[in-house]
C-alpha cells in the first residue's frame, strides 16, 4: 500500500476508520517490535468485514495468521458472528 500513502486523501480516509466508533483495531507486536495492525471494520453486523497491514518484513511468517486467528476467536466471544468477510486488495 506503499503508494496509497501518498494520496493525501485516502491517507485521510483510513485515519477516519481506524478511530471510528463502530470499529475495532489492534495493534500486532513481536516481542517488543511493531508489526502491524488487524482489526474489525464495522463491530455492528453479524457479518463483519476483518482486516490487516503487516510491515513487509513481516510477511509469510505466519504471524498475520496468528493475529487474525486470535481477533477472530476472541471477537466470537463476545459478538454473535455468522461469518466474517475479508478483501484482499
């Protein structure tokens, strides 16, 4: 999404998500190092849209897996879930 950060507007937009109200976002660290985020777009449907950014270095470790494994498992806890949706970009 590197060239996505230089459209001021859409830079804009993604803020505005990430602080709404009806969204949920966490931050995913290794050890004491930032690797991303992953979160719930909107937390009022039953079937919520999930989503994630990993630094690129890393990828392929299997730790988006395990963070979004992690969301989702605790996120059906809490909230009724018929299915979560994903896109990839």
């Amino acid at each position: 999404m590197k060239s996505f950060s230089q459209d001021a507007e859409f830079v804009a937009s993604l803020w505005r998500g990430l602080r709404a109200e009806q969204s949920l976002f966490l931050s995913i660290y290794l050890e004491d190092e930032f690797c991303g985020y992953c979160g719930i777009k909107l937390i009022d449907t039953r079937t919520p849209e999930i989503a994630i950014e990993l630094l690129k270095k890393y990828h392929g470790q299997g730790i988006g897996y395990d963070a979004l494994t992690a969301l989702m498992n605790g996120y059906v806890k809490c909230v009724d879930v018929d299915y979560f949706l994903s896109r990839v970009v």
